[in-house]
C-alpha cells in the first residue's frame, strides 16, 4: 500500500499539547511531505501491516495516545480507503452523531475509527475489537497499553515501529521480526555513543558467568557486540564465541567496532537459533528477554542448544526499576524478568534458576540447563 498521497497533515504547532489543563513538550508527527523517503517507506510498512491485522469489516478500533491519536487514526482510515475498504471515523467532537452516523451506514462490512481516551471508554457496541496504544516519552499512561490489542512505538514519530500484537489477532511470525529490525536498525549506528560506558559491567557479568575455557558460548541478541571481547577471554583462544543478532546493522556495527575478530557473527532469530541440539557450553543473553514476544518459547529454544548443566546468563546493565523509571513506568509482578515468574519460566523451559540480582546498577541472573 501506498500512502504518500495521503493529505500533508500537522499535528500541532511548536511541539505543544494541552492535555488536561497542562501544556507539554510532545514530538510532532512530520507531515508525509517533510519526511524522507526511508521515514515514509517506514510508515507505509507499518500502516500495510496494521490494515491487514484489522482486515475487513464490521470492526470497531479506537486509537489511544492522546497527541497522536487523531492523525494517527486518520492514517489508518486513509489507508482502508485506499484499499476499498468501507470506514468511517467516529471523531472525539460530535461523538453521539458519530456514532449514529456510523449505525446508519451499516455496521455489517464497515470498519469505525475512534480516537481519544474518551472513546476508549465508553465503545458504541459492547466492547471494542481492536485498541490500539501509541506508546511515547511523555505519556505518564504507560499502564495503558496493559489491556491493548497493538502497542506502536513512537518515540520517534517519523519513525513507527509495531511493538505488540495480540496473538489471537495475527500469528507473530508475520510481524516479529520486520518491526525488531525496524526498532533497532535506526539505533544501531549510535547506539555504543548512548551505551559504551557499559563495557565494565558487561565484563563483570561475563566473568560470573562461569563459562567454561575452551567451550562454545552464544551471545543471543548480541547487538553492537559489547559482550564480546569479555566472551572471547572467557573461552580463551580454544574456545568458539558466536554473536548472533536479527538486525543487519547491528552486526555491520559490530564488525566496525573490531569486535567480529573476538567472534563468528551470525544474523538469526534467537528464536530459531541454526545450531544442533546441545551444541553449546553457555549463552549470554543481555536485554533480550525484553523484546522477546514469546519469553518461554525464546527460553526453550536456548535450552535446545545447550548441553546438559550448561550456563544461561541473563543480563542488563539497568537494574529493573532503574529501567523502568528511564522509561517513565512503574513495575508490574507479572513481568518477565521478576523473580518469580522468571524462575517458573525457566523451569518449565528447561532451566534451573541458581542466581538472581537486580540491584540499581544492573540486572543478572544465572541458570543451568536442567539434564534431559
């Protein structure tokens, strides 16, 4: 689909939203004219993608997000348009006529589009099929994508990317992988500018790793590769270290970083990793948990290729609640990587949990693969 034709819209002026009697700083979204043709390649991958998940009619989705959410919304219906969809667009101004209007043109074929918190609670049917969440720095909402179908990453509003769908809307196969390397492709260049006084502490997880001398250790979701030079004199120069990563650019970093010396880099998914079963000694995992759509199958998959009472180091360099705070939210107990739910996780994957600290600094945890 294409949507350069899509109307040159502007969100707000000078970066400014009133939004409940508070005028804040917010990142406006560029209009298609302003943007590059990489930035509007990236909107047409993400709009295309979010058309099909909603496919055709009677559905009933709200976009929430409240400074992006009308333009945002806008876009869909004008992509609907484009491919002969019936839609119309329950606006936040006149909602009752609306929502009439909507009814008179028969809800049996046509999709219906809101925007607003408001419409996101009180839907015009019993309840609405799709809720869609725009995700960004200066939301304090951040609980609000708890309960929504798709969460969109706009922290860069010439740059959207897909960061969840509701697997009983669409298999994640169809969208993972395309909007991980989306998320981080864009990041790759700069990212050891933002990160690389990380290096101690990487060095410092690897060393409490316990990885053997001479085994074979993946470092799965390895990025720009920070973890390693600390891998290769783990291993020492007997040994096999492997960065595998999904993103090409972040392998092309890597290699800048002379870091592809220390080892074999391998574009793959961590969820579908191209090695034998029980084919490594150790695997070094920072801050892959997170960006995993489906924790416990990524867990199984390392546990496939590990040896029996072979290691799984899970690190981050941010505690969890400093993460979280970076990120403007507050910790949930359901969350991956908390004590309990990640050592039910391993266990059923395959893993015995043996260490867990989550100081402010830095988040490490440790376990073995259990014997088959």
């Amino acid at each position: 689909m294409d949507v350069r034709s899509a109307p040159a819209l502007v969100l707000v002026e000078k970066g400014q939203h009133l939004h409940d009697g508070v005028m804040t700083e917010v990142a406006v979204m560029p209009a298609w004219t302003a943007m590059t043709p990489a930035q509007v390649e990236r909107w047409d991958e993400l709009l295309s993608g979010l058309i099909a998940v909603l496919g055709a009619g009677p559905r009933l989705v709200v976009v929430d997000g409240h400074h992006h959410a009308a333009l945002f919304a806008e876009r869909i219906a004008d992509g609907l348009a484009a491919i002969g969809q019936r839609c119309v667009r329950l606006s936040g101004r006149t909602p009752l006529a609306d929502e009439d209007a909507w009814r008179l043109e028969g809800a049996h074929d046509v999709v219906a589009i809101a925007d607003g918190a408001t419409w996101r609670r009180h839907p015009p049917g019993p309840a609405w099929d799709v809720v869609i969440w725009l995700r960004t720095p200066s939301d304090e909402r951040s609980q609000a994508d708890a309960d929504a179908n798709v969460v969109v990453d706009l922290y860069d509003p010439a740059w959207p990317v897909i960061r969840y769908i509701d697997p009983g809307l669409v298999d994640r196969h169809s969208w993972y992988i395309a909007e991980t390397r989306a998320f981080f492709a864009v990041r790759a260049a700069t990212w050891d500018v933002k990160f690389g006084d990380d290096l101690p502490a990487y060095a410092e997880a690897v060393a409490q790793a316990g990885i053997p001398r001479g085994g074979v250790v993946v470092d799965a979701g390895c990025g720009t590769g920070r973890a390693l030079p600390a891998l290769r004199d783990a291993v020492g120069p007997t040994g096999t270290v492997i960065g595998v990563d999904i993103t090409p650019p972040m392998l092309t970093a890597a290699r800048s970083h002379g870091r592809g010396d220390s080892a074999h880099l391998v574009l793959a998914d961590a969820r579908h990793l191209p090695f034998p079963d029980a084919s490594v000694d150790a695997v070094f995992a920072a801050g892959l948990v997170a960006h995993l759509p489906d924790v416990e199958g990524g867990l199984e998959e390392l546990a496939r290729v590990t040896v029996d009472d072979g290691r799984l180091a899970l690190f981050h360099p941010s505690g969890r609640v400093a993460l979280a705070a970076r990120h403007g939210r507050t910790l949930r107990d359901d969350e991956p990587l908390s004590e309990d739910r990640l050592r039910f996780s391993l266990q059923a994957t395959g893993w015995s949990l043996s260490v867990y600290d989550d100081p402010t600094n830095r988040f490490f945890a440790l376990a073995t693969r259990t014997p088959r």
